[in-house]
C-alpha cells in the first residue's frame, strides 16, 4: 500500500469499513499514522473512533494529507467529488476488491478467520480448472428485486450464479425466470425478510427436496463473494465446508451495528425466540456475540446439508421473533428480520467454528 511520502494518513468514513481499514493499517503498514477519522457530519457519527478523533470535512486544515475513502464503493465517487471540491490534494478509494485483500492480510495476520486465498497470491490460478467445472460444483443464487436500482456498469455472472426474484408475490413484474413465490415459500414476508426469502426458497425447494453434492449459496444482486471458478474448485479440492464474507468490525461490539438497524425491543424479541427455541444458543448469545465481528448481508456458500441445517434452525428462531415482536411482523414492513438475520448467522457459524473447514473471502461490489 502506497499513498505519498508523507507517513501520516486521513481515513474518510466512521464505520465498520473504515474501523477495519485502521486496524489493518496500523497492523500491516506501521510505517503510515493514521491521524484521524473525517465525516462530512458529525450528526450520526460519534466523535471518536478506534482511541481517534474523528472530525467533519471541513474542520480539516491540511488539505496536504492523504485521505483514504473507506466507505461502500457506491459512493466513493460522490465522497471524491466532495473531497476534491474541498481542495483535498491526495484521495484513494479503498474499493471492495482492495478491502477484501486488506482484510484478508490483517486476519492472517492475527491468526483469526483464515482466507480461502493464500494471502501473498488473493487470487490463485492454481488449480486445474479441467479436473472440475464449476457449475457442476456450486448452485448460487442472487436475489434481486424489482425496484433494485439499475447497475451503472456491466457484468459478466458466472453460469454457477441463478438471479431469483425476490418478493415475486408482491408484484406482477418479473425480472427473472427463477422467482422466490414457487413452491413452498414465504415470499410476501420481503418486505421484513428481505434476501431471506430466497434462502427460504432454497431450503424448502432445492435443499430438502435435491440429493446433491454441491455447495449452495446466497448472493445480492449488487453483492457477491469475491470467489471465481478457481476459488470454487479450491473449494471442492480442499474440502471447505463454508465459504463466508470476512466480517466487518463494529467499535465497541456488534451492538453498534443492531443499535443503528434494529429497535431494542426487537432485539429482545429475538433473544426471547432464541432462548426458548434454541437454549444452547442463547446461553453462549452474550460471549460469541458481545465481540467486533459480524458477517454482514446473509450472504454465504455452503455445503448443501450445512447450509439446510442453518436454515432448520434460523428460520423457527426468525417466525417465532415475528409473533413476539410489537408490532409483530405481519403488521409492519421494517426489513427488521433480515437485519436479525445476519447477527443470528454471525451466532450460528462462530458457534461452530472449531466444527467446520470456514473459509473466508472479501465482498465484491457492483456498482
């Protein structure tokens, strides 16, 4: 990583992404000073950020400094923009592609959440891809909805990776041939389910149903992990049992992420859900979860009877959440569930971390 001569750095964002890129700053380049963090407002940040200040755009006086962008990549260019207007002289953009190798060498680096890729070569070409193809190895699915808005640039899908529409059941418009309300379903609930209801798709209508020995998985249609072909047969060759994002860290805990997304009653309605349904869970909730680390989005790739077994044990804990929750589920349109969804899955596969080969990958960002 390379800025200018200059030791000291700005990193612009005060979120997960940016809290990340700090810490693996000062782990693996302890030769840049990262000096504070920068928000254009200061009205839902707070004020200080990994033991810094963080300040707003415009109470920064050297405009000499690096500024780093570590924020979703789908505003970068907005933020560069606004940085530049300014009179900021020297901007880099941490894109999802760089966050993912950032990432993967900081976690090496403290021995935590090993990386598929060998993090000297984050994408290897290693493998043979004639021994396997790789659509016979992994079936994905991408939900995608029908008010998403459009792509600004194009993308080639890999023939592995099945777009299924989402809330098909609230909607005459179909944007894909593969919709989430065939079959058994619960497709009216997106509104609250969001992503989820094509998950609950694949475990009533592929992984119940299908004797198969592929890996199964969940992507956005904005959002995929960062694995190609190769990724896939290194994969099959090395036994991976799942395949998960590597977790963006929240300051102090995750607490931080479902203080922003999710109403504290809702919370306690999970917890209630979890407790009764799933007490071994609920009884190590505050150890495994009163940490940094959240797999954010709910996405993942699988063994078929890994990922059938979550969905057995997710989707009961996500219902019952509904029927406790004031309002209940059926009564409002929050996307509340699939915000749970992604604590209850940073919950269910560290529960079983010393059980399963996890492997991890960054996120990769259409834009």
């Amino acid at each position: 990583m390379s800025f200018t001569t200059t030791s000291k750095l700005i990193i612009f964002g005060a979120r997960s992404i940016a809290l990340g890129a700090c810490l693996a700053i000062k782990k693996l380049y302890p030769q840049y000073e990262v000096i504070n963090f920068m928000v254009s407002s200061l009205r839902e940040n707070s004020t200080q950020l990994c033991g810094l200040p963080v300040i707003e755009t415009d109470d920064c006086e050297d405009k000499e400094i690096p500024v780093l962008i570590a924020v979703p990549e789908d505003v970068q260019r907005i933020v560069t923009d606004i940085l530049k207007n300014k009179g900021f002289q020297h901007i880099y953009c941490l894109t999802s592609d760089k966050e993912g190798e950032l990432m993967g060498r900081y976690y090496e680096g403290i021995g935590e959440f090993p990386s598929l890729y060998n993090a000297d070569l984050y994408h290897t070409d290693s493998h043979n891809a004639d021994s396997y193809r790789a659509d016979s190895i992994a079936e994905i699915y991408m939900a995608k909805f029908y008010r998403d808005k459009p792509l600004k640039n194009a993308y080639s899908i890999p023939d592995w990776v099945h777009p299924i529409q989402v809330g098909a059941a609230l909607t005459d418009q179909r944007i894909t041939e593969v919709t989430d309300d065939l079959g058994e379903n619960i497709s009216a609930k997106n509104v609250n389910y969001c992503e989820l209801t094509a998950l609950y798709w694949m475990w009533k209508n592929k992984l119940c149903t299908e004797e198969s020995d592929k890996y199964f998985g969940l992507f956005h249609y904005r959002r995929f992990l960062d694995i190609t072909d190769d990724g896939l047969i290194k994969m099959k060759e090395e036994n991976v049992d799942v395949l998960l994002p590597y977790p963006l860290l929240h300051e102090p805990d995750i607490s931080e992420h479902h203080s922003r997304y999710i109403k504290e009653s809702d919370w306690d309605a999970m917890l209630s859900a979890l407790k009764e349904l799933q007490p071994e869970y609920g009884e190590r909730f505050q150890e495994i979860l009163k940490q940094p680390y959240l797999y954010n989005y709910n996405m993942i790739i699988a063994k078929r009877d890994i990922l059938r077994g979550y969905c057995e044990w997710l989707f009961p804990i996500l219902k019952r959440t509904e029927e406790l929750s004031t309002p209940k589920g059926w009564e409002r349109a929050d996307r509340y569930i699939g915000y749970l969804g992604e604590n209850l899955l940073t919950l269910y596969f560290m529960f079983h971390a010393d059980e399963w080969k996890i492997k991890h990958v960054g996120r990769k960002m259409l834009i």
